[in-house]
C-alpha cells in the first residue's frame, strides 16, 4: 500500500466510516450512503492533504545567486516563502541574511532574497522571520512574472526594475 493509498483510506475511514477501500463484491460492503457535509469534509481533508505533500518537497536545489541581477521587490511573509520553498540558505550575514535559488528548468534561474533590510545590517531593521518585502533576481524581466505564478497568490508585485 502506498503512501497516498494510507491517506486516503484513512480519510475514507475517519470521516465517512467507510472501514476498506477494497472492492468486496458485494453490495452491502461496496456500496454506503454518504452525506454531502461527509463528503465535503472528507474531501477537504483530501486537499489538504496534497496542499501539505506540495509544500514537503522543497524547490530550492542549490545556494548561490549565479550572477542574477535585481529585477524586482515583492511582497510575502517569511513563512509564505518557507512553506513554498523550504527554508533559505544563509547570505552573507551582513547585507544578505537568507535567500532562496530557484531553477524552474534548464539555465532559468529565480533568485529570492533580502538586500540590506535585516537585523544583521542594521540594529534598527526587523528579524528576518518579521521581513515582508524581499528582492528578486533572475537573468531576464520574466523571471519576475513567473514567480509571482509559482507563488499562487502567496506574493504581490511592489515594484519591478526597468
């Protein structure tokens, strides 16, 4: 039984009562009587579940910005970005605290990081985990663009480099 079979029987067993999964032949054990509130939450817990299995597997493959220059600032928690990401690697721990090297496909490369705006450059600036707005790198403008798509609404655009 694989991983996914355990979730959903285990779903199909703590919300809808439905003790196998395996067909049995018979229609008394193959077929049950399910309400719509039962269903939705047994299908709830199905997204979410895939939601959590999504947000496991870190896309960050390696450190290192790879040359990328500025392109933009957005807007996102910390957390957001760990969640989509896993966590960061360490900067310099002077300029650039924590940042994230994306490489969709191919040569494409999205970096995420601070610039100058944690505690470790200055006395006055918030933790890194307080952080909201973080820079953007990449080789080309649609770098851009197609972040804030991988983030599914997690980010917004502040501002955007000519």
């Amino acid at each position: 039984m694989t991983d996914v079979d355990k979730i959903i029987a285990d779903i199909a067993s703590k919300q809808l009562r439905i003790e196998t999964l395996e067909t049995r032949n018979s229609d008394s054990l193959d077929f049950h009587d399910v309400s719509v509130w039962g269903l939705r939450t047994a299908l709830l817990c199905a997204f979410e579940a895939g939601r959590k299995a999504a947000r496991a597997k870190p896309r960050v493959i390696e450190t290192g910005k790879k040359d990328t220059s500025y392109r933009a600032t957005i807007e996102a928690s910390y957390q957001d970005l760990v969640e989509v990401w896993g966590e960061p690697a360490k900067g310099d721990g002077y300029k650039t605290e924590a940042e994230w090297v994306i490489r969709p496909t191919g040569k494409s490369v999205i970096t995420i990081y601070n610039y100058k705006s944690s505690r470790s450059y200055a006395d006055k600036n918030p933790e890194i985990k307080d952080l909201r707005e973080w820079h953007v790198g990449g080789h080309s403008a649609d770098v851009v663009d197609r972040l804030l798509r991988m983030m599914n609404g997690c980010a917004k655009l502040i501002h955007r480099a000519d």
